[in-house]
C-alpha cells in the first residue's frame, strides 16, 4: 500500500520503484519508527485529534506490532512497501482499520524520517560508547600486566628513544578517550526533537512540542521547522567522530602488524585473530589487524560521501537525503565491529619481550642520554650533540654499542667522560629519569593507570 497516489493516473514504473524505494534499509529503524508514532498518537490526542479510545486502540496496537517487529527485525527488510513508515502505517491500519490513517494527521514523513533518523543516531552513539569503553577497559588491563616491560620507542620509524610496552598501549588510550569525549560532545547536540515540523512548515494542529520532545527523551524541540526537516548535522558529525576513531585503529592496526611481523616479533597475536594461506602452510596472517585498517577508508569515505550529498541542498527536505542512511548504518556497524575486533586482539596479544629489549638497545636509542650526560658535566648542548654523534659513528664502525665501549675509547672524544657514564646507558634508567607527567617513567604509568582504572570503571 502506498502512502500517496490520489493524484495520479498511472503507478510508478518497476524500476523506479526499486530505484526509490528504501525499505530494504530503512527498515533499521522500524523500532523508532514505532516509538516515535507513539508519542505522536498521544501528542495529537491532547491537541484534540483523537478521543481517549481512539488514542487508546492506536497505542496498543502499535506496542503489539513494537513487540512483533522486536523478534525479527531484519525481515521486514523484503516486506515491498516503500520505506519504513509506509510499513508501519499497513501494519498498523491491517491491525485497527481505518483508525490507523487516523495517526498521520499534522505529521509528514519528512518531520517522521527526521526523528526516526535522530533517535537511531542516538542509540548509536550509546552502542558506540559502549564499545570504546570496552576496548579501553581492556588496554588498561594489558598496560597493567606489563608495566615496566621494555620496547624500542619510534620516530620516522626510527628506533628513537626506550619507552614500555605499557605506554605505547596506553597512547592509544588517550587517542580512544578523545573518540569517547568527541561521540558526548556529538550527542549533547543531538537533544533537539524535529516532529512536529511537518513537511516543511509546521504543523498545523495545536501539538505540545516540547512536552512530546520530552516523551521522546530529547532535551527540547527544535526551533525552525525548515532547519529540522533537512538537519543531518548529527549524521556527518557522527560520520566524522567515526572517522577519526577508525583513524585511530587504523594507526594502531599498522602499529602492530610491524610489531607482529617477521622482522620485529615484538609482540605475537593470537591464533583466535589470524589465519592462514591456502598455499604457504608456514604462515599466520594478521588479517584481523589488515581489516581493520583497510576498513578506515570506508568509514572515511561515508563521511566524504554525506558530505557531499548535503553540499548545496535546497532547503527544505529534499529526496537527495533518503541517501543519508545506508552509508551511516554501514560506517557505525564497520566501526563498532573494529573496536570490538581491536579488543579481541589485546585479549590475546603476547609481549616478546627479549626482542623486544634487544631492538630497544639496538639503533643506538640511548645516545640522547650522553648527550645529556655531557651536558651534565657542563658541555653545551649543541656541542654535546655534535660529540656524540660522531661517538655513534665510531661504534657503528666498531659494531659496539655504547654501553659496550671502554673509557679510553671514550677518551678520545671528550675527557670528561668516566665510568659514571655506564649507568646513565641503562635503559631502566633512561625510563626511571623521565619522571614527569605523561612521560614514560613506569613510577607515571602507575599513577597514571590508578586514574584510568577508576574513571573507567564508573562507565
Ligand atoms: N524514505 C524517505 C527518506 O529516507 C522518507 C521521507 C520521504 N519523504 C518524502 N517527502 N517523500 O528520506
């Protein structure tokens, strides 16, 4: 049954139908869909549309069909109707009869798609949260179990400097904490309800719009009718958080293949996030890892794709936004699905640590620290530099590391180097000296990870 029809002599063409239609999607949002004609049903009561009993029947019937559809959701998808309300609208009206086309009075499909829309947005963002919460916990957990562990630090994919296992682990943290801050800051905008803007105007029954945005759980009503039918601001916002996040997994996906690889063995994944080649039978894949990061561009390109979708549109509603929904529901299954990937990964990682100490004292990552040491002893800093540069070069030549060389080598390039120096080359001091907040310091992750524990656990 169509929800239009009236003026015209002929029906739409097959293939237009299969073009327009969107109930093969839209159908996602059949419990929003329901709820929000609830609100609607009692809204337009109080304005005097319906009597009691009316509103009475309409209501029941409608948590019936919330109840049905609440057991299999994914098969209205192939119901043939032509999007989301007009199926709800044939349930509801195969149920009551004619009281069903009562429901629609002083409402459009264009005030119903916004809302249906906003609420999924809204329950995302709680599944989201949900997700980066997990994946946080369990960072937390893994940083906890190897504080103190030694792993080569980069730059430029460069050994660096020494830093722990557990501080690596917990930057990623702070770059899932900033994706959790950022879905709360996008939610606090979502607090506005559109129903009650009927197509494009208004409607124009005597509703309760704040007292129905309250039933509905929105902080208030939305102020311009125009604005609230064609609003999918909450859509690339939510798009763009989501997007950054999965820039985020994508950085630590690439991290940790390196880390997994041949050449490193810093770390070893489970056999649970891996598989094998169909030739080679000597390999383990980190398809898991591979997934994810190659999934970033998806993500990224529903937001591009929203973006450019919304790029000068009319105002008010225009049909143009009927394509705002498949690529949302894919980009926030896509990136949901990676964070609860990414934590399955850190429940079964494995630090090599002997490898990874090795390739921490390897590349001569503790040179700054006799650069500083001469700096100590009173040289400057530009010329201490230069001085252990050229010290680097000397052990590259010898194949030594620095901690290897003898005093008398070290003689040779500047006098006021003595045996003092061997305990500054350590690189449980080169850690232990870094004592500051946010630096690598396992004293600061300890405190560092008594603040994460308890904020987290009051999520
Ligand atoms: N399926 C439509 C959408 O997703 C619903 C709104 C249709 N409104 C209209 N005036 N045809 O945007």
């Amino acid at each position: 049954m169509a929800l239009w029809g009236g003026r015209f002599t002929q029906g739409p063409d097959q293939r237009f139908k299969d073009y327009n239609d969107s109930l093969k999607f839209d159908y996602r949002m059949a419990l929003e869909d329901i709820e929000g004609s609830i609100a609607w049903a009692d809204a337009i009561f109080k304005a005097g549309v319906l009597t009691e009993q009316e509103n009475t029947d309409l209501k029941k019937a409608l948590n019936e069909l919330l109840a049905e559809v609440e057991k299999d959701i994914d098969s209205i998808a192939t119901a043939g109707d032509e999007d989301i309300h007009s199926y709800v609208e044939r349930r509801l009206i195969e149920k009551v009869g004619n009281l069903g086309k009562k429901l629609h009075t002083g409402r459009s499909r264009n005030d119903q798609v916004a809302l249906d829309l906003k609420l999924w947005c809204r329950k995302a963002v709680s599944d989201a949260l949900k997700s980066i919460t997990k994946l946080q916990k369990e960072l937390v957990k893994v940083a906890s179990e190897n504080q103190g562990k030694i792993f080569p630090g980069y730059t430029h994919l460069q050994r660096a400097q020494p830093v722990t296992f557990a501080h690596w682990v917990l930057a990623y943290n702070q770059m899932f904490e900033r994706d959790y801050q950022r879905l709360l800051n996008a939610k606090a905008l979502m607090g506005t309800c559109p129903l009650g803007s009927a197509a494009l105007a208004g409607t124009a029954y005597d509703v309760d719009r704040e007292a129905l945005a309250h039933d509905l759980g929105f902080d208030r009503a939305t102020s311009n009718s125009l604005d609230a039918v064609s609003d999918r601001d909450h859509v690339m916002e939510l798009l763009s958080v989501a997007s950054i996040s999965m820039v985020h997994l994508s950085r630590l996906a690439e991290d940790l293949i390196i880390y997994n690889s041949g050449e490193a063995k810093f770390v070893e994944l489970s056999d649970k996030v891996t598989s094998g080649s169909s030739l080679m039978p000597q390999k383990k894949n980190p398809d898991a890892l591979e997934l994810i990061r190659g999934k970033c561009g998806r993500v990224v390109g529903a937001l591009t794709g929203m973006l450019v979708t919304v790029k000068a549109l009319p105002l008010a509603y225009d049909k143009d936004l009927q394509e705002d929904k498949e690529r949302l529901f894919d980009a926030m299954d896509t990136w949901i699905d990676s964070l609860d990937m990414t934590t399955l990964v850190f429940e079964g990682i494995k630090l090599n640590e002997q490898n990874a100490i090795d390739a921490a004292k390897g590349g001569y990552s503790n040179a700054t620290e006799l650069a500083d040491y001469l700096v100590g002893k009173g040289i400057p800093f530009r010329e201490a530099h230069s001085i252990v540069g050229r010290i680097v070069l000397y052990a590259i030549s010898k194949q030594k590391a620095l901690e290897d060389m003898d005093v008398s080598e070290y003689k040779e390039f500047s006098d006021v180097i003595s045996d003092d120096v061997y305990p500054v080359l350590q690189l449980e001091n080169i850690l232990a000296k870094r004592n500051i907040k946010g630096g690598v310091a396992p004293a600061q992750t300890k405190i560092e990870l008594e603040i994460l524990t308890k904020q987290l656990s009051e999520r």
